[in-house]
C-alpha cells in the first residue's frame, strides 16, 4: 500500500503526533499539536489589560481623595502650575490623535505609514515625559520642592506617578513599533491594546491636570 505524506504533517513536524486543530477565531492555533506552545486566547488579553486599568483607575481615585481631604486642612497654600503642563497636554493628546491614525493605517495593511506614525506617537510620549521633567525643573528653581507645602507633595506625587505609568505605555509602544511578528497574537491587536492604554493615560493626565489647577 502506497503511503503518503501531506504538506501539513510536514509542517508539523517528525514527532508523529497529528496536525494542530484550526485557529479558535482569536487570532489563535490551539494548542493541540505535539510541540506546540499554549495559545493564550485573545479576549484574556483584553481582559487583563481591563484589569489593569481598573487598577489603576483605583489607585489614583485613590490619591484624589487624599488630595481633597488633606486640601480641607487649615495648612494648605496651593502652588501655581508651570505653564509648560497645558503644552503638555497638547502633545498628549496629539499623540492619541497619531495614535488612532496608525492603527487605522495597520488595519488597511500600509505596514510602512503605520511604523512612521506609530514612531511619531512614542516621539511624542517621549516629548510628554521630558515636559513634565521641565515643569519639575521649573518648580524647583521657584523654591517649590516636594516638602514644601502638602498641595507641592500631591503635585510631585500625582504627576510622578502618572509619569511612570506613561513610561510602561512608551516601552509598549515601542515593543510595538519594533516587533511585527508575535507568537501569541496579532500585531494588529497588540497595536490595539497599547493604543486603549495610551488614551486611558490621555484621559487620566487631562483629570489630574484639572484636578491639580482648579484645586489649588
């Protein structure tokens, strides 16, 4: 009897085992096959980076009742916001504005136009964090340090760690902007949850920035 070979059992391999079920309709291939690695369904990404969110939304929910609270003290003297923040917050939003068009751009497969705007975004996220560096410059050559006054210890603190969380968003939108290939999913759907965290981080510095100048 004639035995014959089918390009798929090729594709799998020589251990023998039979070929790897279809794709789960998440961008997936199942984890069937001998020697394949574990397919992580799509939707516990969004549902992790859901979480994610949700966390952070609490943590600075958070800052902003302690902020409220410790503002209703007798001690509190409000500081003047560095100017350099509303150009800030431009930039900020600019970049969600490339960010949308780039990932617009993947899904209509211009790979090259998406890379040059989803380079300008992190340029831009970059250029956020060196303003804010520039506003704390700013406030130190007033004489405003983060143990001045309790309304200078929230700024520091508020805008710090709003600042951290937007470096974790430059590192994943530069993993994006370097990486076109992923084992586990699609690039068109990690440029999709970087560009859910980033706006997540316009938003929240757009509320922290009118908390901080209408709260002095």
């Amino acid at each position: 009897m004639a035995i014959t070979t089918t390009a798929e059992e090729l594709r799998v391999g020589r251990g023998g085992g039979p070929p790897p079920p279809p794709g789960d309709g998440n961008g997936g291939r199942g984890d069937g096959g001998q020697g394949m690695p574990h397919v992580v369904p799509l939707r516990a990404y969004y549902l992790g980076l859901s979480l994610g969110l949700v966390s952070i939304l609490m943590f600075f929910m958070a800052l902003t009742s302690a902020y409220l609270v410790r503002k209703g003290a007798g001690d509190w003297q409000g500081i003047a916001v560095p100017p350099v923040l509303w150009v800030n917050t431009v930039v900020l939003i600019l970049s969600s504005l490339t960010v949308e068009r780039a990932r617009k751009l993947l899904a209509a497969g211009s790979q090259e136009s998406f890379r040059l705007w989803w380079g300008v975004t992190t340029l831009l996220g970059v250029t956020f964090l060196v303003g804010q560096y520039v506003a704390w410059q700013q406030l130190r050559a007033a004489g405003v340090f983060l143990t001045t006054n309790p309304s200078s210890s929230f700024f520091y603190l508020l805008s710090g760690a709003h600042g951290v969380h937007v470096m974790g968003g430059v590192l994943a939108l530069a993993v994006v902007f370097l990486r076109q290939n992923y084992r586990r999913v699609t690039q068109a759907a990690a440029a999709e949850m970087a560009s859910i965290y980033w706006h997540f981080m316009d938003l929240l510095w757009a509320f922290l920035l009118l908390l901080l100048y209408l709260g002095r």
